[in-house]
C-alpha cells in the first residue's frame, strides 16, 4: 500500500482509495492500518510542537544579538566613508601636482628620445657612404631599415621632407646596384641570393620593387617563349603549348619562392596574371577567329584549350585570396571576353554563309526542283541545331537573347527564298499570269510536286517546333559549367549590365515555364509560304479548271434555237471537268493513306478564308483543301456563266443539265454547292416572267438581273 501519494498536491481520494482496495481485499484491515498510521502521525506531530515551543525563546535572543551587531557595524561603515572623505579633500592638491609632474616627465623623455633619433641619423648618415664605397650590401641595407626608422620619430623637424629625399635616393642607388644581380639570380633561380634580396628590400620597405623585378625578369621569359610558339602555325596549334610553358613555370615559381617569399603563392600568381595578360595573345586569337569560316567553332576549340589549363591551375589554389583568382581568372577569360560576348554576330555570320548557300534552285522537272528544296531545308535545321547547346556551354545563356535574334534572322531568310521558290514554280507550272509552263511533264505529275512541296514545308515547319521545344528543354536542364577561376567572375554583368539582365530574364522564365517559344515569330511568320504553297496548289488544280472552261461562254450551245438537235446531256468541258475532280481524291490518297503530321500540320496552317466559299471556322485538313478546290472551281464556273451573253430556250436547257451534272459531281464528292451555283440552277429553271418574282428576293439583285439578260430574246 502506497502511504506516499498523502502528501501529492494532486491527491484523489477516489483513486487512492480504489488502489488500495484492489491490493487489500479486507476493508477492515485497511480502516485498522489507517488507524494505526493516524496515531503514529499524532504522536509524530506532538513531539515536533513540543520541541518547536521550547526551542523559540533560544531563537528570539540570536535573532536580538544579530540586529544589535547590524546597528554597530553600520555605525561603524559611516565613520569609515567620512575618514576617507576627510583624506580626499586633504590630499587633492598634492595629486594634481604628481599628476603634473608624470606628464613633464613623459615629454621629456619623448624629447630624449628625438634627440637620441637625431643624432642617431646624423651617426647613421655618415656611417652609409662608407659602406657605399665598401660596396656592404647587407650594411648598406641595415643602415638604411635604422636610418628609416629614426626618421619616423623626426616628422616635425623643418628639414624632414630633406631627409626623406635623402633616404630615397640612397635607397635607389642601393636598388640601382642590386638591379644586375636581381636579374642574373632570377634567370638562375639562385635562391641563397634571391633570400639576401628579399630581406634588403625589406629593410627598405621596398617589397613591392623586388617583385617587380621578379615579374618582368619571367614575364620577358616568358613573351620570348610566346614569340617563338606562334610563328609554329595557327592558333589553335600552338595555344596548348603556351598554356603548358605557363603552368610549367607556375610549379617551377611555386616550388622555388616557397623559401623565399612570405607570401609566394600571391607573388606567383601575379606573375602568371601578367604572363596571361599579354596584347600578343589577344591580337593572335582576334585575327584567327575573323579570318576562320566557322568562328563558333573555332571560338570553342581554344575556348576548350584555355578552360583544360583553367582546370589544372584551379586545382593548386587553396586558401588564395579572392581579389587574386579573380585577376587571374579575367587573365584567362579576357582574350575571349568581347568575343563570347558578341556570340550572337558569330552565330549570324556563320548562318548566313550557309543560307547563302542552300540550294533551291528549279530544276527541268518539278520533283527534282522539290526534292532539292526538300535537303536544303532539312540541312537549315540540322545546321541550327547545336546553336542553343553551344550558347550554354561557351556563355551559360549569357548571350540567349542575341543567338536566338541570330536564328530567327537566319529562319527569315530561309523564309524569303522559300516565297521566291514557290514564286519561280508558279512560273514554271504556268499557272502565274502571262507565263508559260516551263515543265514538260504529265500533269498529275506536277500534282504531286505541289502536295509534295506542301509537306515539305509541313515538315520544315515541324522540324523548327521541335526544335524550340528542345532548345526550351536544353536551357531548363542546362547547369553553369566552366571552370571556377572563370565562373566566379561577373563576366556578363561586368562587360554590358542591360545584355546581362535580358538574357537573364529571358533565361528564368524559360526554367520556371512563364515564357514557353523562343520562335514564335518565325513559326509565325512561316506561315506565308505554307499558304502561298496552298494557293500554288489550288491554283494549279484551277489552271487545268480554267483552260477546260476557255472559250466555253462563247459557245453557239448556248443560242440553238428550238428546234434544232438538241441533246440534254451535260457537254464534254463539263463531264471532262467533273471526271478531273473525281480524280482528285485518288491523287491525294498516296498522301493521306498514313499518318501524314508534317502535311497535316501545314494544312491546319492554311487560311481557308482566303478563298470564296469557304467558312471561318473550317478544321484545315484534306477535305477541307478538297471543299476548298471545289468551291473555287465553282466560283470558276459561275463566273464563265456569267460572261455568257446570251441563252436560248434550249441553251437555258442545256446550262441546266451542266449545272445538274457538276452538282452532282460536288455531290458525290460531298462537298456543298455554293450558293451562287443554286441560285443560277433554280434561276435557269423559273420561267422568265417569275426571275423577278417575290420567290426570288433572296437571290442577289445582280445574278438575277443577270441570268434574265441572258434569257430575254432579242429583239
């Protein structure tokens, strides 16, 4: 039984109670140990009020005791603070004057001290010409650290700005008489002399003048070295060599200052900075990349050489200031910085070497002419490809903006001389006002060239789409790659900060999805020759239309007489055009038997509208192209009619019977008649009193006021 839970703040009977009861099945015998532990409890809490009530009086008095010895020890403290009062004001003039008496006693010893410094220079000056004349070039450098520092303590003498020409120009007669030797111990790596140097001009508090020496001795090395690579051939044979010379004397430097300089992984570094920054190598790759036909890729082949020996120096450099790496690392981008920079014109330049190039040329047969302009295209976007990859590998995206212009330029040119194509196949096929076909070939044959031209640019138009959503892809995928001497440079921002915020923003919106082409102007603008080949097409189908129906509306059919014979059969021009749209269909089969995206992709380009008949929101596919040919042969047909001068009775029949026969053609074709075609079929079949009747108010006034012309008798 647990007696502890009495003294939890928290106690509950209840539970208590219940726990006990569980552990003790007799609640007499649990009332009985309750019993028994109140007494002890009782007798616990007598004896403790017992012991307390006696004890009180003994506490009382300590307590008393401790407050009397309170009162006395504070009486005590105030006769303390009023003895030390008392000394202050008594002793306060007396430490004013100790006071006064210490900083006398500074100044003179400063004083002591500039006259020691004076005189110890006035020593000093005597002392050096002496070892001038011994040529003691340790002493000669000892004395001048001493005389440096006297001179330090005599800045306000009237004669300080002499003594300090005085101490300049023995330190250039020393460096005059050490410059010979700084030379010779350099070009021989002589390390015990190198040592001797380093500590004299440090006396001199001339440091940086000894690295200066240092520098232009292996900087003249190494433009000597220069001098002889590039008289080996181009650049991009004798740039790895330099690069090597370079990180050879980087490790030789490295090793041999490590005992010499404090600091000589800096001075090395300095050094190869210098020997990088060089006007030569420039010149060198500036000349080499304007004279290359393809400067993209000789821009990257040294590009490649210059980041292997990035990489390899990279690699030696820890805990290098970053002020340093990144004057080196400009050291090595610099020859190519303008032009990475200018990326975009390398990329346009090289592009418009081979559009000027692509051959699209016609041919003696159409299909040759095609197939021509068939590998001209597929070699435009093939040669484009590797542009978006090669701007993100070179430049990171930094030049984005200006290769894509670069492209859709290029893609504007391939536009221009695909419209001048078609234009010169119009020609040649004979369907342009005032020319002559130039093909001697079967018809159907030229057919398929159109459709096949057609698909071509289906294709070529699909092949750009694809392109972008791979170029989109590429720059989301893409991670900044170069080395680190390179990439952490500010490069782009640094050389033109509104390029640099362009291509940035272009480049992010890209990755989040925000912005989603790259060449939608093209792919708009590409349009045009998708439809002009259309209208080639149609045109062509039109020209065969045109030449059946030459002549036509002259006809003596149309003013027979009654009575003369008379056949209400449809005429050969009608059934012979009828028999040629019926074989469209089976000239488009070939095309359309299989999944065809290019040519379906190029007909959902067309603008149907263009053409009569045709409503705005027609889905461009092959019937659609089909109802499109056939609603403008119709028009064709109507406008023949309209030039009819006039109809007898039995050239009204027999119009009737040529219209009824090419609506059934449309018919079986399942193409709708257009409503100029039902007009003048239900007009030619009214009696010539009822053309004007209130049953044809719905006709237009003119084809009304024109088909009642025809058929009025002359008088």
């Amino acid at each position: 039984m647990d007696y502890s839970k009495f003294n939890d703040d928290d106690f509950d009977l209840k539970k208590w109670v219940n726990a006990a009861l569980r552990s003790e099945q007799n609640p007499n015998t649990l009332v009985m140990k309750l019993q028994l532990l109140m007494q002890e409890v009782n007798v616990s809490l007598e004896e403790s009020t017992t012991n307390l009530l006696s004890d009180i009086p003994r506490v009382v008095t300590e307590i008393q005791g401790l407050n009397n010895e309170a009162v006395l020890l504070r009486n005590q403290m105030n006769l303390v603070k009023s003895d030390i009062s008392k000394v202050q004001q008594e002793t306060v003039e007396s430490m004013s004057t100790v006071v006064e008496l210490d900083k006398i006693k500074d100044r003179m010893l400063v004083t002591e001290k500039k006259l020691k410094q004076a005189d110890n220079w006035c020593v000093l000056n005597d002392q050096i010409d002496l070892l001038f004349e011994e040529q003691d070039l340790e002493g000669i450098s000892e004395k001048l650290g001493e005389m440096r520092d006297a001179l330090a303590g005599l800045v306000n003498l009237p004669d300080y700005s002499d003594r300090c020409d005085r101490l300049n120009n023995l330190s250039n007669r020393l460096e005059a008489i050490l410059s010979p030797k700084l030379i010779s111990t350099f070009n021989n790596d002589k390390s015990e002399e190198a040592r001797l140097y380093y500590k004299i001009f440090s006396d001199m508090g001339r440091q940086g003048e000894l690295y200066n020496y240092y520098h232009r001795t292996h900087k003249t090395n190494s433009q000597k070295q220069f001098n002889t690579l590039r008289t080996s051939g181009s650049v991009d044979t004798w740039l790895h060599g330099f690069y090597s010379s370079v990180l050879e004397l980087f490790h030789a430097q490295l090793s041999w200052t490590s005992g010499i300089y404090t600091e000589h992984t800096s001075v090395v570094l300095s050094l190869i900075t210098l020997c990088l920054d060089n006007p030569d190598l420039h010149n060198e790759i500036s000349n080499f990349l304007s004279d290359s036909q393809t400067p993209v890729l000789a821009l990257k082949t040294l590009l490649d050489i210059a980041y292997r020996f990035a990489n390899s120096l990279g690699k030696e450099l820890n805990d290098v200031d970053v002020e340093i790496t990144e004057k080196l690392g400009r050291s090595i981008i610099s020859p190519y910085t303008k032009h990475l920079i200018s990326l975009g014109d390398k990329v346009k330049s090289s592009l418009l070497r081979d559009v000027h190039s692509l051959a699209m040329r016609i041919k003696k047969t159409s299909s040759d002419s095609v197939s021509e302009l068939h590998s001209s295209t597929k070699r435009v976007v093939a040669h484009v490809r590797d542009c978006i990859p090669q701007c993100l590998e070179l430049t990171n995206g930094y030049t984005l903006v200006d290769v894509v212009a670069a492209m859709e330029f290029y893609f504007d040119l391939l536009v221009e001389k695909i419209n001048t194509f078609i234009r010169e196949m119009r020609v040649a096929f004979g369907v342009e006002a005032g020319s002559s076909q130039r093909f001697q070939e079967d018809h159907w044959v030229g057919f398929q060239s159109c459709f096949k031209l057609f698909q071509v640019l289906g294709e070529c138009y699909t092949d750009i789409s694809g392109l972008e959503k791979e170029c989109i892809e590429s720059v989301k995928q893409h991670v900044t790659k170069g080395p680190g001497l390179i990439t952490q440079l500010e490069t782009w921002l640094e050389a033109d900060p509104a390029k640099y915020a362009a291509n940035k923003t272009l480049i992010d919106s890209l990755v989040e999805g925000s912005h989603t082409n790259l060449f939608d102007k093209t792919l708009e603008l590409f349009k045009k020759p998708i439809n002009n080949c259309n209208k080639l097409c149609v045109d062509f189908v039109l020209s065969h239309v045109k030449s059946n129906l030459q002549g036509v509306h002259l006809s003596e059919e149309w003013v027979v007489e009654e009575g003369a014979v008379f056949s209400p059969s449809p005429l050969s021009y009608i059934t012979n055009l009828g028999d040629y749209l019926l074989l469209l269909p089976q000239q488009l089969e070939p095309f359309f038997a299989e999944e065809n995206i290019p040519l379906d992709t190029a007909l959902r380009l067309v603008d149907f509208t263009q053409f009569p008949g045709m409503a705005q929101d027609v889905e461009g596919d092959a019937f659609a192209w089909l109802t499109c040919v056939c609603q403008s042969t119709m028009f064709t047909i109507v406008e023949m009619i309209l030039k009819i001068h006039r109809l007898s009775g039995a050239g009204c029949k027999q119009l009737t019977a040529d219209v009824a026969y090419i609506s059934n053609v449309m018919g079986a074709l399942e193409v709708s008649l257009s409503r100029d075609v039902v007009d003048i079929s239900r007009l030619l079949s009214l009696p010539l009193d009822q053309i004007e009747s209130a049953e044809t108010q719905t006709i237009p006034k003119y084809l009304r006021g024109k088909i009642s012309a025809m058929r009025r008798p002359p008088y």
